[in-house]
C-alpha cells in the first residue's frame, strides 16, 4: 500500500531508451567492405585497386562497425555488440594484409583467421534467430562469406575465390536491406519491410507482453539497494 492507502502493486512501467539500434550503421558498413572485397575477387577491378579495397576495410568498415559495438553494448544488445566487434576486428586484418601484400597474393595466415572469424559470427547469429531472422541471416551469410574466402586464401583455388565474390555479393545485398528495413522501422514506427521479428523482437515492437515486477527486478542495473 501507498502512503495515502492506494494498492501500488500496480503501477506504471516507464522505459527509457534514448540510444538508437547501431544494427543499420554496422550493416552498412559491411555492404562496403564485402562489395569492395567481392569487385576484387570477381575481376570486376584490377589486382592493383587492391589498395583501394584495403582503404575501406581499415578507414570505413572497421571503425563504423567499432562503433556500432560499443553503442550495442551501450543498448545492452549483446548480437549487436558481439557480431560488430568480431567484424570490425577481422576487417582491420584483412584490410592491413590486403594492403601490405603484392597484388593478387593469398595469405594462408589470413585465410585461417577468415575461417575461425567465420564460424564466430555464427555465436550472434544463433542468438538473433530468436528475436529477429534478417539479422541473424545477415551474420550467418558472413560468417559464411569469411569462411569461403578463408579457403580461397588457404588454397588459393580459383573456384573458390569465384564463390567467396558471389556470397559476398549476396551478403552486400541483404545487408543493405536489413538496415533499410531497420531503418524505417526506427523512423516510422512501424514494420515497413519484414525482418522476421519474433518472440521477444515481436514484442518489443508491438509493445504488448506481461511486465512482471519480479522480472523487471532481476534486469541489468536494477540494484536491489540504494
């Protein structure tokens, strides 16, 4: 009971978020890096241009998906943070290797770094299948697009290569549409285009759910003491 009688067992729920989803940037920043790689791999730039692929990876792609880490962790969404951070880390290293590396050359050194990278993206993306599919097919398609280039740079066979540029493609497209679809999201309100939300992605955009006291309790930051 209230100091004036009333039951305040039941009481409003005010939730404050002032930071944005860092999702689109990071996802944005992978389209340039993957498009850049896959032009190279392709043919569709000369070998030589490889220090323009290098650029993007080390002075785009790495600091934007950076700093959609530390604003993931900052909005206590461990995908974000987790699945951006190995990103930008594994850009910085292929784009120093690329950089500093003859045109055209293959790292076996890099190539097993793309593969061990690879299969971390998968930690994130098993864990946005819960709340989100765009997402988490985003970090699965680059967990795989590493993985095929690491083999390419293991064995620098030409059939790999040829699919490592087309994954990455096809990675550089649904990035793209996933931080669109985000991002209208976040400025209409409402789902424009699908993402695949489900459970507690569902909820928190319908905003509808039980609020249980006891739950909001055991939140991170909640202190039990003042």
């Amino acid at each position: 009971m209230s100091g004036e009688g009333r039951d305040s067992s039941t009481g409003t729920r005010v939730v404050l978020r002032p930071l944005a989803t860092p999702l689109p940037l990071g996802f944005l920043a992978l389209s340039l890096a993957t498009t850049m790689f896959s032009a190279l791999q392709l043919g569709w730039i000369d070998p030589d241009q490889g220090r323009v692929v290098a650029y993007t990876a080390l002075f785009a792609a790495a600091p934007l998906q950076l700093l959609a880490a530390v604003f993931g962790f900052l909005t206590r969404d461990p995908v974000a943070a987790t699945g951006m951070g190995i990103l930008a880390g594994t850009w910085a290293v292929a784009g120093l290797t690329t950089l500093t590396s003859p045109p055209g050359a293959t790292s076996q050194g890099l190539g097993v770094l793309l593969c061990v990278a690879g299969t971390a993206m998968l930690v994130p993306a098993a864990a946005a299948v819960s709340s989100k599919i765009a997402p988490a097919v985003v970090m699965a398609l680059t967990g795989t697009r590493f993985v095929v280039t690491g083999v390419y740079e293991v064995t620098a066979s030409a059939p790999w290569k040829t699919a490592a540029g087309w994954v990455g493609v096809a990675l550089a497209v649904f990035a793209v549409y996933t931080a669109l679809a985000l991002e209208l999201e976040g400025a209409r309100e409402k789902t424009v285009l699908p993402l695949g939300r489900r459970g507690p992605g569902r909820i928190a955009m319908a905003g509808d759910g039980a609020l249980d006291a006891a739950d909001l309790a055991r939140e991170a930051g909640v202190r039990p003491q003042l």
